[in-house]
C-alpha cells in the first residue's frame, strides 16, 4: 500500500505540472535567461551561425517537443514489451 | 502495470503538450568558433569510445540493445519535458541517469548524440555549432559523473534505489553545472574573469534545477523498478 501512495505521488506531481505552470507563469527558461546573462556580460555579442535546420514558429515549438515525447514513448515502449518478451521466452526454456 | 504506465504518459503528453518549452542547452551561435571546435574535440574521443561500448555488451549480452531502447526512449521523453520550477523559472531534466545505471556511462553519449541532434535540428532547441559542447554537459560529464556516484553508493552498501536516486540527481544537477563552466569559459566577467561569469551562470541554473533533480531521481528509481519488475517475470 505504501508504494502505491509512492506512485501515486509522482503521477500526481506530474500531472499538475500545467497547473504550475499558469500559477508561476514562468516568463523565460533558463536558456532564456543564460542568454539575458549573456548579454549583460557581453553587449557587444551576437550569434555568429544561423541556425541550420528547420525553423519552427514559436507556436509550433511546443507541438515538436510533443512529438519528441511522443517518439521516446513509443520507443520506450516498444523495447520494454521487447524486453519483457525476451524474459518470458527465456523463461519458459527455462522449464522445458 | 503496463496499463498504468501507458496512462501515465499519455497524461503527461497531453497535459504538458500545450505549454511552451525551454531548455538548457547552449542556443546556436552563443559560443565562439574556437569554443565551440574545442568542445567538439573534446566530446569525439567520448563518442568513438561510447561505439565500441555499444559494439562490445551488443556482441555479449542479446539484451544489451533492449536496455539501449529503453533508456533511449526515456531520454528522448526526460530531455522534452519543460517543467516549471521554483521562482517562475522552468527547465527540463536530462533522462541520462537511467541508462548509465543500466550499463554504463560510455553509451550514453552516442544516445545523448542522437538526441541533440534531434532537438538541434527539429526542434530549433541547441544547436550544431554547440552540439559539441551540449553533448559533453549532458551525455558525457553527466554520466560519468552519475556512474561514479552509483558505483561510490554500491561500494558503500547503500540500499540500490538510494544509488540509483543519488546518481540520477548528481548526473542532472552536473549536467548544469558543466554548461555554466562552459558558458563561463566562453563569457568571461569583465572584472571578476571566468570563475565570476561561472559562478553567474551556475546561480541562475542551480536554483531552478534543484527541484528538478530531484524529481528526475525519483522518476529514474520509479523506471528501474518498472525494469526490473520485468526482468523477474
């Protein structure tokens, strides 16, 4: 019972991350804010590449990084199934 | 089990999609040619090492490439997550614990690789120019530095979900810590030199990716049960 209330625990931190998110209203990231720093120390300095690879709206962003999530999930998932596949084969060799 | 993992990332995707997401790799261009070469040499010795790793527990152990699926996955998922921190401030957390607990730290920097070079390209989140250094914070440095924590904590006979949180949360917290160092290195404080402008950046960091340490710690020991919940079926 004690590791459900565990689990429960960080499922539950995880799912109200939205919610701090429109309490704290967090302004910048920390690349964000490295970036001000950075200027601060240095106001003459500009990037000197642009950037290369796809340039993505800032409203798109966000949909990209879901999809990144979207991928490691099902990457995640698809070797986990292929792992616990593995150990019932082995298993079964096992007894036979 | 499985049902509730699959529900569990489904809310996150769905949750967290809508909110906009920051990181903590150097954009592109914020690091001068000489920096940015320097870093590149640094972190390719780590790679070719990181190959023959792979190449090596592939060839000796079948489920080596499984254990390298998962802990790609989980660092694809970790190093997408934005989440909100303490004073207004969010970041995301970095996923390469798990991996080097599970075999090592010479992999992870072929994953983390692969990552950056996802996020740089697709994501418009760090950058080729930077790529060498991002990947020494966070699939080199990192790492290695996770490993020696988990390998201090076993020698310790420290209970194994202990070890896996502490080298969760020093990998992700050093990742931080190393990027400061780069970023000071680059920067310099006019007055106070590198360790000032270090000091500076490793400030800023460090507040917001405490928390998010320790949550990252908690989610690894979490998945390595998930695992090893598995691997005893």
């Amino acid at each position: 019972m004690k590791k459900r209330t565990y689990y429960m625990l960080i499922a539950m931190l995880l799912i109200s991350c939205p919610f701090w998110v429109q309490l704290f209203h967090p302004g910048a990231g920390t690349d964000d804010k490295a970036i001000d720093l950075l200027t601060s120390i240095n106001p003459s300095y500009h990037p000197w590449v642009k950037r290369i690879g796809l340039e993505i709206s800032e409203s798109a962003e966000p949909y990209m990084f879901a999809l990144q999530i979207t991928i490691g999930v099902i990457v995640f998932a698809i070797f986990f199934y292929l792992l616990k596949k593995n150990r019932s084969i082995n298993n079964q060799q096992v007894e036979k | 089990m499985k049902k509730k993992v699959i529900l569990l990332s489904v809310a996150i995707i769905a949750l967290i999609a809508p909110s906009s997401v920051f990181g903590m790799h150097i954009s592109e261009g914020f690091l001068s040619p000489a920096w940015a070469i320097a870093w590149y040499a640094i972190s390719t010795p780590f790679v070719v090492y990181g190959l023959f790793t792979i190449k090596k527990s592939v060839a000796q152990d079948s489920r080596a490439k499984l254990y390298m699926g998962i802990a790609g996955g989980y660092v694809f998922v970790l190093s997408a997550i934005k989440l909100p921190s303490v004073a207004g401030s969010c970041s995301h957390l970095t996923g390469t614990g798990l991996g080097t607990v599970l075999f090592g730290s010479g992999a992870m920097a072929i994953i983390g690789l692969i990552v950056l070079l996802f996020q740089a390209l697709l994501l418009a989140h760090g950058g080729i120019s930077t790529l060498g250094a991002n990947v020494f914070s966070m699939a080199i440095a990192g790492p290695i530095v996770a490993y020696a924590v988990f390998y201090g904590c076993k020698k310790m006979k420290l209970p194994l979900p202990v070890a896996i949180f502490m080298a969760a949360f020093w990998g992700d917290l050093f990742t931080y810590v190393v990027t400061s160092g780069q970023l000071g290195l680059a920067y310099p404080d006019s007055s106070g030199g590198v360790y000032v402008s270090f000091l500076k950046f490793a400030s800023m960091f460090a507040i917001t990716q405490l928390p998010l340490a320790v949550l990252e710690g908690f989610i690894t020991v979490y998945t390595y049960k998930l695992i090893q919940k598995v691997e005893k079926v």
